[in-house]
C-alpha cells in the first residue's frame, strides 16, 4: 500500500491508547473463536458414519433409563461386536465439591474403552474379583491421596441404598491411566460394579443409564443405530443411537441452547467492540485535524483522506482480531484435552476463520466510516482556523 507507513503511525500516535484498544479487539475475537468452536461442536449432528464406537440412550430424555434386558438384543444385531452399560452415580466424596464424575459400569466396561483406560492385568483382575471394587483415575487418586487397598466411602445424592443409608463403600483396587493427553480429563473419573449399585441401590433394578456398543466396521455404524432402534420402536423405552460426541453434547443440552447462549454472548461482545473501537476512531481523528488539514494543502484527496482513515480503522480491529483468533487456535484444543472428551471441541477451520476475517472488516468500517466522512469533508481553512 502507497501510504501504508503514514496509517501505520497514525495508529501508533497514542500507543497506550492503540494497545488498550488491541487488547479489547484480541479479547473480542478470542471469544468469538472459543464460543463459535463450541457452538459448532454441539450443532454437529449425530453423524454415526466412521464412528466405531455408539451410545444408546433413552430417546425420551439421558435421565431415563432403559431395562438391563435389552443388552441381549443390542447384542444380536449384525455388526455388534460388543455390549456394555453404564449409569449415572451423582455421589461425592466427604463434600460435594470438588465435584468428580462416578459411574457404576458393567464388566466388561474397560475393554469397550481398551484406547481410553490403561490398567496394569493384576489390578484389572483384581476389579473383577472384587465385588465393592473401583477403579479410580491417576489424577482424582492423586487429589485425594487415595492409595490401593484403601476403603473410600462415597455419600450418593440421587441413589440411597436398600438399607435407607446414603453411605456407600468401595475398596480402591485399581488406578487407570491414559496414554491420550488429549483424554487426560478421563483420570478424573470413579469406576465401579454396575452389579454391585443394582444390589444395593433404592432406587431403581435391572435398569442401565445408557449402553456403549463396539461395532465390527465402523462404516457399518448408521445401519447398526437404525437397527438398535427399531428394537424398541413403539416401546415405553425407545431408544437413540448416536455417537460418543452427540451423547456427551446431550449432557450439556441440558442446561440449554447452547448455540443461542453462544450466539448472544458473541452479538453482546462485538456491541461492546463497536463502542469502544468508535470511540477510539471518533477521538483519533478528531485530535488530527490540523494534521489532515495540512494533508489536504499537501494535495491530498477528499476520497484519499477518506481512505487512510478508513484503512487505519480496520488495521486495528485486523490486528486485534487475527491475534485473538491465533490464541483461539491454540487455547481451543488445550480446553478440549482437559474436559477428557466431555467437550470436544473442533478445532477452528477454516470457515470460522472467514467469518472472523468478514466481521472484522465490517466492524473496521463501521467504526471508521463516520470519523472518516469528517475527515474527507473537512474544510482546510476552518480546520487550520480551529473551528
């Protein structure tokens, strides 16, 4: 660009200023990148093709359990290698926070996640013998100070057991790891015998929470849910198929459109943008109109006043917002890693990156449009003379 130097020191005439405002625009765009990754996760869909791995939930609602006795029928479909189930505990230990998540799983429940949880043999064994047994994550022992062997009593907050206490006891048998830093989220988790909650619990029996099913052919897994749930189609307990990612976004559904939560934080940070940026136009020009004044006498165009203010305004929301997009990038997959697969986050593509690019040269010239028309209608006597 022909006067790109005098833009760049234009923007730079007051640095506190300039930086303060491409600290806002960084923090605008940060948010835009983080909130659009997390809105493109739970808008994803249930796209079962290329899933080897598929979670089979009541249709009604995840708080509504199925009966134990359809393992069998999940079993005997074409392409089931696998079954196994889970349910929701919702205890905790002494307080109830630091909250950690508790699931009482059926035998066979670590080798469904043979590429998420690592057990050395002799503790494996050790869980399967082990009637009150648990298995706990390196990072929840470590928080706790819970060692092998150790007796840990866990206070439920849904299931009271038969006894009408709400006391539950495990011995610690095993302590898993993951080789998988992105699922490192998973060493937070408290595993116990499905068989052993069905025994003692108050509540309800023979009823799962929900079942993992390990297919043969991943590319078999759309025919695989379509025939899981015409299992129980017409049923009081009809079903849905989905993968991992779809069933771990429903728990967060929960709490309510995220896409829309998403979308009005982002509208209320770039209203916000818009002030302060404007703000920060209106005043920059307004302190440097002796200055066009003496670009105009220079021989400087209406239109080319026009637009060198217009190119200094979206160079600072460029500025600050490819840099909070650069920081979205890298904090996206670290977020990611640390929910252990609970929030899956995409990372941004580039789609996300067109749509900042867009924003960003819209807002510049919003913001600079009206500090521009002054400065291109600018009148060089009145300007010099002060008025």
């Amino acid at each position: 660009m022909k006067y790109f130097s005098l833009v760049w020191a234009a923007l730079w005439r007051r640095k506190a200023r300039t930086l303060f405002t491409l600290f806002s625009v960084l923090t605008a765009f940060l948010l835009f990148g983080m909130l659009d990754a997390v809105r493109t996760a739970f808008n994803a869909g249930d796209q079962l093709a290329g899933s080897g791995r598929l979670i089979v939930s009541s249709k009604l609602s995840i708080t509504q359990a199925l009966p134990i006795a359809l393992h069998d029928a999940i079993a005997r479909v074409p392409g089931v290698r696998q079954v196994g189930w889970a349910n929701w505990f919702g205890g905790y230990y002494q307080h109830p926070t630091p909250f950690f998540p508790q699931f009482a799983v059926s035998s066979n429940y670590l080798s469904l996640f043979r590429d998420r949880y690592e057990l050395p043999p002799a503790q494996a064994k050790a869980f399967a013998d082990t009637r009150d047994g648990a298995v706990v994550g390196a990072a929840l022992a470590k928080q706790f100070g819970w060692k092998l062997g150790q007796r840990v009593p866990l206070i439920a907050g849904i299931f009271p057991r038969t006894d009408g206490s709400n006391d539950w006891n495990f011995q610690i048998v095993g302590i898993f790891t993951t080789a998988n830093p992105k699922l490192k989220g998973v060493e937070q988790q408290f595993l116990f015998h499905w068989k052993y909650f069905d025994e003692g619990n108050a509540y309800m029996k023979n009823q799962a929470g929900w079942y993992v099913v390990d297919l043969d052919h991943a590319a078999d897994a759309s025919r695989v849910a379509q025939a899981i749930d015409a299992l129980s189609s017409n049923s009081d307990h009809e079903t849905r198929t989905q993968t991992e990612q779809a069933f771990q976004a429903s728990f967060a559904k929960q709490i309510g459109d995220i896409g829309l939560i998403a979308g009005g934080i982002m509208a209320a940070v770039f209203f916000t943008l818009l002030l302060l940026t404007g703000n920060t136009m209106a005043q920059a020009v307004r302190e440097r109109i002796p200055e066009l004044a003496v670009l105009k006498t220079l021989g400087f165009q209406d239109r080319t006043v026009l637009a060198l203010v217009l190119a200094e305004s979206v160079l600072l929301i460029v500025l600050g917002g490819v840099l909070g997009m650069a920081l979205a990038m890298l904090l996206t997959p670290m977020v990611s890693a640390a929910s252990g697969g609970a929030l899956p986050l995409p990372p941004l593509g580039l789609h996300s990156w067109g749509v900042a690019l867009g924003l960003m040269l819209v807002i510049g010239l919003l913001v600079g449009a009206l500090p521009a028309l002054r400065g291109m209608r600018l009148q060089i006597v009145d300007a010099l003379a002060g008025r």
